[in-house]
C-alpha cells in the first residue's frame, strides 16, 4: 500500500518537475546520488500527507528500498526543499491566473509555553502578542482564495507590524481581501485599496459602532476557512513540529508541509 502511495505521488511530482524543468538532468560525471532530487521530495511529500510523525519512522517503512543510511535520508530531504519551494512558488503562481474574486489573509501563532523548550530557531523566534495572546515564534501567514488557492506565503518575525505584513504579501494580489479585526486601520484600507481592482474589509471590533451590511457579513464568516487550513496543516500536515535540530531543517519541514497540504 505505501509504495502505491510513493508511486503515485512521485508520477505527480515528476510531471510536475519536468513540465516547469525544475530538475536538471542526471549529470554523466562524478557519484550518483543515493536518493534522487525527484525520490527526496516525494518521500517528504510522503511522509506529510501520511501518518508519519518522523523522519524515523518514514525510514524504517522505506528501509529496504532506500538502501541509503538514516542520515543520507535526512539530508536529502532537507536539500530537497530548495526544488519543493521552487515547486510551490510556481503552484501559487498558477492559481492566480484563475483565483477567486474573494480572497482571505491569516496568521498562526504558536503558544508562549514554548518559548522555554524551542531553542534551535531562538535567532528567529521571540515572544509578541497579537489579539489572540502572547504567543512565541515566528509568523507565517498566508493568502488564500475562496476557493482554497494557495496564493501567497510569508515567514517574518513575530513583532513585525502586521498591517506592513498585509501591504508586503498581497502587493500584488487583487481582488477582495479580507482580514479580521486585529489589522483595523484607515491608513491600511486607504493604502490598499485601488479603484477597480483591489477592495481591502476589516471585520471590525464587536464594540465599534460600525454598520455593516448582509453581503459583507457573508464575507467575513468566510474567514473560518483559512482558520481551518491553518488547522489541517498542523493536525493532519505536520506543520508544527519541534523535532528539527538545525535552522534548515524547520524550514524545510514548513516548505514541504505546506506543498504537501497544496497537493493533497
């Protein structure tokens, strides 16, 4: 069952690396790898859209057909994630050219009870506080379509102003943007909006006295759908983990959780 699974992930995977030509062909001088550009991101791809919880765990099912040593297999697929970003990218540029009128930007957070045992991202990491709390961390956040497009990533630190972060990842996304009450500003809305084109909301603060109307009430309700990504890429994805012990490899773990929940 699982080398069925590995088979069809990697056919999707390969189509995919050679349709935008993200892999070079196999060079004719010096060692051959032991597990391939293409083998590395599909096993890691694997491994975030099964069971998996570890690297260990995804090398003991593939053991016998690795023939490559537990730390190759780690390697590889910390390397790999060059081309799996390189991967997503192109995704999320092709679900703009047929994105959804409405669009919603989030951010998660992780809890403050962390801040004692996650040492290895320390340089990045730092404690702040957003409407849901103080929280430790880095900030991901995301734009996404109604319709589940992935369009636009970004990793910055957590006491970066959110409202710079909102201007930064959807300069050049259109369309009708939606964001909760904690980016409630003039200046943004003023800053964002282009006539005909591009239409920033805020939900507003319960206690605002602000009318808002049907059709934009619907649109913010929308919101709980980024909410839930943001859950399926941690319970179902691996997206949170503290299992990584080099920059690296956090990295690579978020850029393949996030491929894997794009290609699911």
């Amino acid at each position: 069952m699982k080398l069925l699974i590995f088979k069809k992930l990697k056919a999707v995977v390969s189509q995919l690396c050679h349709r935008f030509r993200l892999v070079k062909e196999t060079s004719t001088t010096g060692r051959p790898k032991k597990i391939s550009q293409i083998d590395a991101l599909t096993l890691s791809l694997y491994q975030h859209q099964s069971t998996r919880a570890t690297k260990k765990s995804l090398y003991e099912d593939f053991r016998d057909d690795l023939n490559c040593s537990y730390k190759t297999l780690v390697v590889s697929i910390n390397a790999s994630a060059v081309l799996c970003l390189r991967l997503l990218f192109i995704i999320m540029r092709l679900g703009r050219k047929h994105q959804q009128l409405v669009k919603y930007t989030d951010i998660p957070v992780c809890l403050k009870k962390n801040a004692d045992s996650h040492k290895t991202m320390r340089a990045f990491s730092e404690i702040a506080r957003s409407t849901k709390g103080w929280f430790y961390g880095i900030k991901l956040t995301i734009t996404r379509d109604a319709d589940g497009r992935l369009l636009a990533i970004l990793f910055t630190k957590p006491n970066d102003n959110d409202r710079e972060i909102c201007k930064t990842i959807n300069k050049d996304i259109y369309g009708i943007i939606i964001m909760d009450a904690g980016y409630v500003s003039k200046e943004l809305e003023q800053d964002m909006n282009i006539e005909g084109k591009r239409w920033l909301f805020i939900r507003p603060y319960k206690t605002m006295k602000k009318l808002m109307t049907k059709w934009q009430g619907n649109l913010y309700r929308g919101r709980f759908q980024i909410e839930f990504d943001f859950r399926s890429l941690k319970m179902f994805h691996g997206l949170v983990t503290s299992l990584p012990r080099s920059i690296n490899g956090y990295f690579a773990n978020y850029i393949h959780a996030l491929t894997s929940f794009v290609l699911r």
